[in-house]
C-alpha cells in the first residue's frame, strides 16, 4: 500500500510539530509531499497532483488547524484538484482510496470540549472534510489530532511523533456512515 503526506504548512521553518511528525514519516520511508515547497506562488500543476493521488493508496493530509479551518493552499489545492468530472459528478479517479488527516492544534485538548474555549469537540470541526470525503467516495479514516498538550516537552513530541508514525502505518476506514460521529487518535 502506497502511503503518502501532502504536507500543508505555511511556516515548516518555525513548526516544531509538523516537522517531527513529517521527519518521523520520512525517517520511517513514508513520502512527505510539502506543498507550500512545491507551489510556493499558489500555482498548483493539477495534472502532476492528480497523478500523484491517484497512484497513492492512502493519503494523508497534514495542517496545523488554523482559525478552524486549513491553510489557504490547502483550500486553493481542494479547488483546484478535486473538480467534477475527476473527483466526483461522474470522476471517481480515487474512489475508495484511503484519506487520513494529521492535525495539529495550537490549543490543548481540554480546549476542545462542550465547555471549552473552542465549545466544539475536535473531531466535530473536521465536518467539512469528512463531508469532502463522502463526496469524492475516499474511505475517511480516524483522524491523528496533535493538541498541543500532547507536545510540549521533546519527549512527548518524540512520543506523539512515533504514534504519528505508527498511524500512517495502521490507519484503516472509520467503520460508520458520515453522519455518524468521528472518533481521534
């Protein structure tokens, strides 16, 4: 099975998360695709991303959550990639592939929650993707949510980095149907 990280980070030069878990991946064999280096001007060559999804078994897109919501090429990318006639509205170029999402968040866990400061659960704000999933037909798998809790000493990184690895390496289709609630690693 063909694994790969579409990597969408802004600022890999000042992230401590998404470079650990992207290093791990590496160091571990997994293709770590980082799109901000590819596309620095925002000019996606589509042809070349559709290729490269479609010849990946599972893919995995990894973001920090900013302002609830993904980088802006991680947005441009969705647009510009996953059109009709390819993704979805009779396309179906990667029907039944694998999608992961690796998010990390600037907020810790406890913050997520109903009586939190961002009131919704994690998971519940990664409803747009899940939604994305359904309609080009991937097989939506358990999201790898990085709060940052789980990060603050190296050695917790170093741990949060192996489960990361760990993930891309085991991670299989959510069992339920997308109204359903989503679970996190």
């Amino acid at each position: 099975m063909t694994t790969r990280i579409f990597l969408f980070h802004p600022h890999m030069d000042q992230s401590r998360v998404n470079k650990a878990l992207a290093n791990a991946a590496e160091q571990a064999g997994i293709e770590v695709r980082n799109i901000y280096d590819l596309y620095p001007d925002f000019k996606i060559d589509v042809e070349q991303e559709r290729q490269v999804l479609a010849d990946t078994d599972r893919i995995a897109f990894q973001f920090p959550f900013y302002w609830y919501s993904s980088p802006a090429l991680m947005k441009q990318y969705e647009d510009d990639v996953f059109t009709g006639n390819w993704a979805y509205n009779g396309g179906n170029a990667i029907k039944d592939h694998e999608w992961l999402l690796a998010v990390s968040t600037g907020s810790p866990k406890q913050a997520y929650q109903r009586n939190g400061r961002h009131f919704y659960l994690g998971p519940e704000l990664l409803r747009p993707y899940q939604a994305t999933n359904h309609l080009i037909q991937t097989k939506f798998c358990v999201p790898f949510i990085s709060y940052a809790d789980l990060c603050q000493t190296d050695a917790d990184l170093q741990k949060r980095a192996q489960a990361y690895v760990d993930y891309l390496q085991t991670a299989g289709p959510l069992p339920v149907q997308p109204r359903d609630g989503i679970n996190e690693k």
